[in-house]
C-alpha cells in the first residue's frame, strides 16, 4: 500500500493526503466509493460530518422473541424443572442480547454551497480511514473559511 501511495504522490505533486477511502489535494477531493471517483471542488464544500449510527432491528427482533419466550413460559406452565430452567434461561439470554448486542451504520454527511446533502456510506471496514479523511477534509475547510 506505502508503494502505491509512493507512486501516486511521484505522479500528482499537489496531493496531501491519501488512504483506501479518499485523496485530498490542494484545491479539492477524490472519494473512492461516491459519484465514480469524481473529484469534489473544496469551495463546494460547507461542511463534511462523520455520522455513526445504532442499528436498532436486531435488538427489537431478540426483545420480541424473549417476550414471546417469556409469556409462552408463564401461559403453558411445564410441569418438569429442567424445561422451566432452560427455558427461563433461554428467555434471559434473548433478553441481555436485545440490550447489549450493537450495530452501527456509518455515514457521512456532505453538505455543499447550494446547501444539497449527501450521504455516503462508509463500510465497518473503512470507518477508520473515512473518519481521519474526514478529520483533514474539515480542517482544510475551516482554513479557508478564515482566509475569506
């Protein structure tokens, strides 16, 4: 990867920054997974957030299927002490996992001059790269604003 971004920087002199989810250059940017790569103008650009978000579907299916669990438990009363255990035990563990199991969706929030928003979706692979792209993209942008 370090021979890539050799060559890359060899070959445009103007670049400042590059990982697996963008370049940045001196006047503007290049994201890998919008619009085909297509270099953005860095006067286009107002604002640039980095948006994590909690998925929340799979902990309403398990919540379901504990208080399902849980109320076939008490409505069907099985006589054997080794079937209420492990059925109170399955229901317990159905009802932590709706809790404590997370899923995130990260997004990035463009917002251009003519105020359009775009969202990109970054990939749990490359939140980590997305969001020090982002950092640097922000800075850049906040030294413009205070030259102008």
């Amino acid at each position: 990867m370090e021979a890539i971004q050799l060559r890359i920087k060899e070959q445009y002199s103007n670049l400042e920054y590059l990982n697996s989810f963008g370049a940045i250059f001196n006047n503007e940017i290049i994201l890998h997974k919008y619009r085909n790569s297509n270099p953005i103008p860095l006067d286009s650009v107002l604002k640039i957030k980095f948006l994590k978000k909690r998925k929340l579907v799979v902990n309403y299916v398990f919540l379901f299927f504990a208080v399902a669990g849980a109320i076939s438990l008490y409505k069907l009363q099985y006589p054997e002490l080794i079937t209420n255990v492990i059925g109170c035990a399955s229901v317990f563990l159905l009802f932590l996992l709706s809790f404590f199991l997370k899923n995130h969706e990260y997004k990035v929030l463009l917002v251009t001059n003519n105020y359009q928003v775009n969202y990109i979706v970054v990939e749990k692979y490359l939140k980590e790269d997305a969001k020090i792209i982002f950092q640097k993209i922000q800075k850049k942008i906040n030294k413009q604003k205070k030259q102008i």
